[in-house]
C-alpha cells in the first residue's frame, strides 16, 4: 500500500511515472521523500510489513543461516568432506550452491556433487525461479545435486531426479560416500 501511495504523491508532484529504481531506494530510505507525513507513514508501513519488511528479512536470514549451519554440522557428523559456500567465493567462484562435496556421494541411488540448503516451504512458483535462477546453473557448473526444502516441498515437484536434481526435506540418511561399497566387497 506504501508503495502505491508513494508512486501516486511521486506521479503528481513530477508529472511522470517514477522509475522502479526511485520507488525502490525511497522505499528502503524513506528519508528521501519529500514530504516529511508521507515519509513517516512509509517508514512505519515497512517496519510493520509481516511479509516482505526488513525485521521479516532479518528473520528469515537468521533462519537460513542456521539450516546451514545444520547442513555442516550432518556432513561433519557424517565425515564428508565438502567447501561451503564462503570457502568457495574465496577461491573465486561467484554463483554457488550452499555445499560443495569433494568427494561426490549417493543418495537414493542418485549421484550428488552439490547441497542447496533452503529453509522454506517449496511451492511451484518459488521452485521454479529457483531452478531457472540456481539450481540448473549449480547442475551446469558441479553436476547433480541435492535440494533440501527444511519445511517440506509439494511432492510433484521432485519430477527432475533422472535429469540431476534431487529434492528431500530433511538431511538424507541413506547417504552412500564414493568408496564405501568398494569397502564394503
């Protein structure tokens, strides 16, 4: 509503459409809009937004952080040997899963190279953005890989298992380390 109230103040003091860009930074600061009401109103809306404000941001990076962690801590207990994600930006890499294995393992009967960790519910519209925008260019860059959806995931959805996209909800335990049926013969 904030944002629909700004457009039209901004639309009738230029005489124009203001561009997404301007919307946006006068959304985030909100110390830039002129009129001192309208930007006190617009801080208290994104403050108060449940939804998309920045204490809910804060919240759910918090969270996704702490599924990370949980993901190192089970491949740790599980002697997997692996690069996070902040071990791979430093040797360069800029697009990457949260989770690179060293030693590929199966899961499932599936081979996988890479975790993405996501601490959400995977609906059809956020699953697909994120394959058109991570997980086949993951697949493209490492191989298969394995998706967790911490809060569950519609069960169509883990339809790309053959073509190198796995989906679970939790931290598989039929994991199968490369080597250990070799050991095990």
């Amino acid at each position: 509503m904030a944002r629909v109230i700004l457009d039209r103040f901004l639309q009738d003091l230029e005489g124009e459409t203001p561009s997404k860009l301007v919307l946006n930074s006068m959304l985030k600061e909100p110390s830039l809009i002129p009129d001192q009401t309208l930007a006190k109103n617009v801080y208290q809306c994104t403050v108060n937004d449940c939804c998309y404000g920045p204490l809910v941001d804060c919240i759910k990076h918090a969270i996704g952080q702490e599924h990370e962690v949980l993901l190192c801590d089970k491949l740790k207990e599980k002697n997997l040997s692996f690069l996070d994600e902040n071990q791979l930006r430093a040797k360069g890499y800029d697009k990457t899963p949260d989770i690179i294995l060293e030693v590929p393992v199966a899961v499932e009967g599936h081979i996988v190279h890479w975790i993405e960790s996501k601490a959400s519910f995977g609906d059809d519209h956020s699953h697909r953005t994120y394959l058109n925008e991570q997980f086949w260019s993951y697949w493209n860059r490492f191989g298969p890989g394995l998706v967790i959806y911490w809060y569950g995931f519609i069960g169509e959805l883990d339809c790309q298992r053959n073509r190198g996209i796995l989906l679970k909800d939790c931290f598989p335990t039929d994991i199968v380390a490369l080597g250990q049926t070799a050991q095990q013969d």
